[in-house]
C-alpha cells in the first residue's frame, strides 16, 4: 500500500539533505507524496516542488512554526500555504528576527560559560539556513566539547537542562493558525507530546482552544508517537473532526534513527495526504 511522508526537514532550515535530495530519498523510499516541512521557512520549497514534479512525486508545500507555549514545545505545521502569499512573506519575517535576535544571545552565553564560539561560526555552520540551535550543537560536537548532538542539547542547549539556553520571541498559536489560513493553507499540531501536559485533561483543553482558534488538524503517527499516543490523539481528532496526518520528521544525520517515511515504526498512509488536499481543494 502507498504511503507518504508529511513532516520533514532539508537544508533551509536544520536538515542535513537539500531540498532535492529530500525528494530523490523519498523517491528511493517508495513514498508516493511528501510534504517539506522546514522551521519557519518556506526557502526549501520552490526546489523541492521542482525536484518533485521532475521525479513525478506528489508534493505539497509546508512550514513548521515554533509558538510561544509556557512548558514544553508547540509546533504548528502549515500545509498548502502560498510561498507567495504576502502574509507568509511577513510571517517568516518575523521569525527571523525572532533566531536573529536569540542566536547571538545563546553564543554569548557559550562564550561566558568558555566555549570558543563565534556568530560566524554559527552562519558558516548553517550555510545560509535559518539558523536553528541544531547548527551551534554540530559546531560543539566538532569541536569536542560534547560528544552528541544529544549531549549538546542537554549540557548547553535544550528549554529545561540547557546552560546556554534562550530563547526567541515567537508567536502565539493564535497569530500563526490565523497567518497560516490568510496565505491559503491548514494548520496542524504537530508532535503532541512534545507539548508535554501534564495529563490528557489538560492536553485535551489545549487542542480545543486550538480548534476554537482554526485548527484544521493534529499529527497522530510521528517518530515521538508510540501506540499509546497515537490512540490518544486518534482519539482527540475524531472527538475534534480534525484532519489526521503523520510524518518522520526526518532531519538527516543531525537525527540520525529517523529515517525518511518512518514515523516512529509506522507507515502514513496515503489516505492522510488525500484527505489533507481535499480539504485544501474545498477550501478554494
Ligand atoms: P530552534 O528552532 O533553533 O529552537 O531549534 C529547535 C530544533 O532543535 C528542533 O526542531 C529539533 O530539530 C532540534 N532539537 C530540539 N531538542 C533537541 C534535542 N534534545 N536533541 C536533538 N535535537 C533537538
Ligand atoms: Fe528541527
Ligand atoms: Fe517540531
Ligand atoms: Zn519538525
């Protein structure tokens, strides 16, 4: 049976494979449609959409939006937006500044803490991405002062442990569910669990205020997903009629156990890519 991959990474943001090189794995991989999910930036898309249509593997344009959340981590998928879009064209402005801004921050604290590190360092390290603290940890790593990109995040970079930790301005679900439908296309919650609530009460409450405010779907099969949360969050999306989806969230060999169509040991189906453009199609 097909299967598709809705949430992945290439070079334009923390990825380690471009855009074209995301398209020919999933090709290799015998997916049958991708979506290319890059941290608040669509500048992978255009390539991808071409490597796509040249290798005859159904595409749809995406985004991944980090908001503002008190614990844990909220991400927000975009599908079908309008690279084009002004609204999305402000949007990823905003983001940008946001890194712009926290970046420097974040090395300033290495520096203090005795790591030799420098901002030229980091954009040498992201080669024109946006720049995500994945590419300060591959700068750690190299230079010895940690022996994983894991161990970077725990030691010096991560929201809860990391000892160089800042972070960045962002925007509420509310701001990003509501840019996301202005440049055309359908927000999802991305990885629940990464929310970390404290109980299913509480992560129910925070879905429904994220459906009261636009939500359009919510991503149950993930690499993070094991069989006990894809059947809670199953659960939360016929309770809530949301659209389901699923993805690797693969980033190349910054995360190396995740591989291209595999979330967390299951395949997406097909069906949920159908769906998803469907709803983009009915919404027009
Ligand atoms: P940023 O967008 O710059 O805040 O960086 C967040 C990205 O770092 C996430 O999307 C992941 O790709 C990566 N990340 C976050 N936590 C970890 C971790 N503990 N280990 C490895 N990568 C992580
Ligand atoms: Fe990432
Ligand atoms: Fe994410
Ligand atoms: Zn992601």
């Amino acid at each position: 049976m097909s299967h598709v991959d809705l949430h992945c990474h290439s070079t334009a943001s923390d990825g380690s494979l471009s855009p074209t090189e995301v398209v020919q794995l999933a090709v290799d991989s015998g997916l049958s449609a991708l979506a290319l999910t890059d941290h608040d930036t669509i500048g992978g898309i255009a390539e991808a959409q071409a490597a796509a249509k040249a290798k005859g593997l159904d595409f749809l344009p995406g985004i991944e939006i980090s908001c503002s959340r008190p614990a844990g981590t909220m991400h927000i998928l975009g599908y079908g937006v309008d690279p084009t879009h002004p609204v999305l064209t402000e949007m990823t402005r905003q983001l940008l500044e946001g890194r712009n801004t926290r970046n420097p921050k974040i090395v300033a604290k290495l520096q203090e803490l005795g790591v030799s590190i420098t901002m030229a360092e980091v954009e040498a390290e992201a080669k024109g991405a946006v720049i995500g603290r994945p590419h300060i940890a591959a700068i750690l790593v190299r230079k010895g002062y940690v022996k994983s990109v894991k161990h970077a995040f725990d030691e010096y970079l991560s929201d809860d442990t990391g000892k160089a930790y800042a972070d960045k301005e962002r925007l509420t679900s509310h701001q990003a569910l509501s840019m996301i439908r202005q440049a055309g296309g359908l927000p999802v919650l991305a990885h629940p669990i990464q929310l970390r609530c404290e109980n299913d009460a509480q992560l129910d409450t925070v879905v429904k205020n994220l459906v009261d405010q636009g939500l359009a779907g919510i991503e149950v099969y993930h690499s993070d997903h094991d069989a006990s949360w894809i059947e809670k969050i199953e659960a939360l999306a016929s309770k809530y009629r949301l659209l389901r989806t699923g993805g690797s969230d693969f980033h190349g060999k910054s995360k190396k156990d995740i591989r291209l169509g595999n979330a967390g040991g299951k395949q997406v189906p097909r069906a949920f890519y159908d769906a998803l453009l469907k709803a983009l199609e009915s919404r027009t």
